[in-house]
C-alpha cells in the first residue's frame, strides 16, 4: 500500500481489551495524534460503567462490547480472551463495513490479535503492535517460577504468542527502552523496526489546577492512582497507613485510592482489618476531571509497585501523572521508574514498609523538600518527558508503513497559554515561581 500527501487518508484500527477508551490514556493520545495528522481512526475496546456501545469522540469511531465476567483460573482467563477475541472480530468486520482499514493497531495484553492481523492481511492490511506488557514476566510476577507441568505449558504458551505477534507485525512500538531490547532479543525483531514512545502525559493540559474543594490546615493527603490488580501493590499503601496512623500515630494522615481492578474489594476489607476506614477512602473509577482535582489537591504520591520482573521493566504511567501535578511521589526502587523519575522522588527498597513511612514522614515534615521535589517534578516531566515529541515518534511509525505523509504537528499548537481547565477551573500558574511553590506547600487556592 502506498499513500502520498493528497491521496485518501488512511484509516487505523486499534484495537484495546485491557480498558474502555478514552479512559486508556496513552491509547486516547494516540488516536488524538492520528487525527491531528488526517488520518481516520476507529478503536474496538470494551465498555466501562454506563457506555454506549458505539460513539463518535472528538474524531474517533469507538466500538464497544460488554466485557466477560471476571476471570478466576486459567479456563477462565482463556474464556475472557476468546470472548473479547470473537466481539473484537465481529466489531472488525462491522467497522470495515463503514470504512476500510489500512492497519491494525493491537495493544496487549493480551498477546492474541496478531491471528486477527493475519485474517485480515489478505485485504492488505498491515500490523502494527503497541507493546504495553510484558506477559511472560506478568506471569512470573504474579505465580513465581513455573513449577510442574501445567505451569510450564502456560508459560510456553504466554512465550509462543508474544513471539507470535512479534513475527506477524510490520512495525513494533515500545514503551521504553526495556521493552524495545525484550522485542529485539526476544522477539526477533530489527532495531530499526522497532520505535520507543513512552507513555508521557500532554503537559499543556494534564498540569495542576487551583483546588475547589477546602480541606483543613493540618491535613496531609496521600494519594495512589492506578490500577488494583494482584501486581500493582495497593495492599502495601494500606500497610503504610497503618504504620503511619496506627505505629506512628500520624493521625492527620489520610490516603485516596484512586482507580478499580481484581483487588479492589479485598483492599476495602483489609483497610477494614487494619483499622483505617476513617483514614483511607477508595474511589472506584474516576475520570479525568476527578482526577486533576484530586491530584492537585493532594500532598504526596505512592508509587507501591513492587520489584518483581515485570514492574521493574515498565514505566508507570501514575509516576509521570504526579509529576505532571508537582506532586512528590515516594517509589520503591524500580529500574524503570528512575529513568521516569530521576532525582525527583525518593526510592526505597521493595517491599520495606518501614522505610516507606519514613521517606513519606520525611515529606510531611520538611515542607521545602516537597516544594523542591514536585517543582523539580514538574520541570521535568514537562522538558523530558512530555508527549508531544512522543506523539511525533508514534505518527511516524504510521506514516513510514503506510506512506501517507500530511505536515502539521501530531499535537496541535496552543493559541496562548490557556488560564483555565475545559471546566473552567484555574490553572496554577507554572511561570510565578513564588506562587508556584505556595500553592506545592499548601495545595489550595490563595486565601
């Protein structure tokens, strides 16, 4: 297929079964880039809480299914996998049906749809993979090292299909320089074949607000953003609370637990367990709105993502989420997240509830730290880290299978520099470096 500048547009399909879009960040940026440049773009994803099963937002065609049941054991994981497979085909065709596809975008988890890709290259289609886990090292993360038959063939087959979708496509895109040398060591492919964008936020628009809702003076607020499945470490927020309230007697502490997943109810009875229900509040699913306003009211940011083979390899999305909001963050000491972080968090060893506490009671109790930390956060994640030259590496990859070249940026330009969120809410302004740092100290609008 050869497209120039002037010739029909080609359309993208991406397609997601991981989260609902445009809840999925990196993929709802993407999609905005694809447009931005005149492609036309459709994605086939699941449906969150209350969405239409079809939608056309800010240019992009989403197809929705209702997803599986939650999935307990391995009949139940290859359940949810054929039934999110066979809707995603039938939405395929229905999406083809409306306007031909020129390439396929597939982001794992899970590591399925390069058979797709393949029923679909003989209408000449091509493949693309958004590499956003590593499955392989997800498995041991979550179960150990394959012990017994049973666990050896599973882990065989996450290792087959990876390789799998790493043959069948045309170009692979990686999250970060880990997952570009798995993809070249592991899956075979060539260095030029393979185009690192990471998960950067969009700077201009994900950045502090002044905060509408009061809170009282003594108040610290922790918060944690993400997801809450078996690998993610929520529980170990929950055990520093405890050590922070309970042991330390920080009573003027209190934690927002911002996001859902597998573990959502058996964190809500642990917190009951420990004794933090008047301290700890869990939100469930929040929007992006909710998010800005939460963030930018809080003090501090919890990174509890375990050392553990495939969390040390991956760049966490809610590290750069604080830093967009100057929020200092404390981390446990992840490869990937020093190259997100550099010397704007403080890092302690996997898994030392103690020294955890410690780094966050650090925070509470030196207030210039935290102004220097989330300011040196924020500096950086918008001078290194920012998606706008991300966006650019991504279109490119489109642009290079497909031969369709429009100029223009892949993330528009501002007129100006807007004072107000699409809410109306104020922006704090980046440029008074004084004003910048009061509100870092106080997170709250100026009396």
């Amino acid at each position: 297929m050869t497209n120039t500048a002037g010739s029909r547009a080609p359309h993208v399909l991406i397609i997601v079964e991981n989260l609902p879009v445009p809840l999925d960040r990196r993929v709802w940026l993407e999609c905005q880039a694809l447009v931005a440049r005149g492609y036309h773009v459709s994605v086939i994803c699941p449906k969150g809480p209350g969405d239409p099963a079809r939608q056309h937002l800010d240019g992009v065609d989403i197809y929705k299914y209702a997803p599986p049941p939650e999935a307990n054991g391995l009949l139940g994981f290859a359940w949810e996998f054929a039934f999110c497979w066979i809707n995603t085909f039938f939405l395929s065709v229905k999406a083809w049906r409306r306007r031909r596809f020129d390439i396929i975008q597939a982001c794992n988890p899970p590591d399925t749809y390069w058979l797709l890709a393949l029923l679909w290259r003989v209408r000449g289609v091509r493949f693309v993979f958004d590499h956003h886990d590593l499955n392989p090292e997800l498995f041991v993360s979550r179960f150990g090292k394959p012990r017994g038959l049973a666990q050896r063939l599973e882990f065989r087959a996450l290792l087959w299909l990876e390789r799998r979708t790493f043959h069948t496509a045309d170009r692979v895109i990686s999250t970060n320089e880990s997952y570009k040398a798995i993809a070249i060591a592991r899956g075979g492919r060539r260095p030029g074949h393979v185009t690192v964008v990471r998960s950067g936020p969009d700077t201009r628009r994900m950045r502090p607000i002044l905060p509408a809702d009061p809170r009282p003076e003594d108040e610290i607020v922790l918060a944690y953003l993400g997801i809450m499945g078996p690998q993610d470490g929520v529980d170990q927020v929950l055990h520093v609370m405890h050590e922070l309230v309970h042991v330390r007697g920080r009573a003027n502490v209190t934690a927002t637990l911002l996001g859902f997943g597998d573990c959502l109810e058996d964190l809500k009875a642990l917190s009951t367990r420990l004794g933090l229900d008047d301290f700890v509040t869990f939100t469930g699913r929040v929007d992006r709105v909710a998010i800005a306003e939460y963030l930018s009211r809080a003090d501090i940011g919890l990174c509890p993502d375990l050392k553990t083979p495939l969390n040390d390899l991956s760049t966490m999305n809610k590290t750069m989420e604080y830093m967009a909001y100057a929020l200092p963050s404390v981390s446990f000491d992840l490869a990937e997240t020093r190259v997100s972080g550099g010397d704007s968090l403080l890092y302690v060893p996997s898994g030392d509830i103690v020294a955890f506490a410690e780094a966050v009671e650090r925070l509470i109790d030196d207030p210039a730290l935290r102004a220097e930390l989330g300011m040196a956060g924020r500096a950086r994640v918008a001078s290194e880290l920012d998606w706008r030259p991300q966006a650019e590496a991504y279109v490119g990859v489109f642009d290079e299978v497909s031969g369709f070249s429009r100029p223009g940026p892949a993330v528009p330009e501002d007129d100006g520099v807007a004072t107000t969120d699409p809410q109306g809410r104020r922006y704090v302004d980046l440029d008074d470096t004084e004003g910048f740092r009061r509100y870092v100290l106080e997170r709250r609008a100026p009396r």
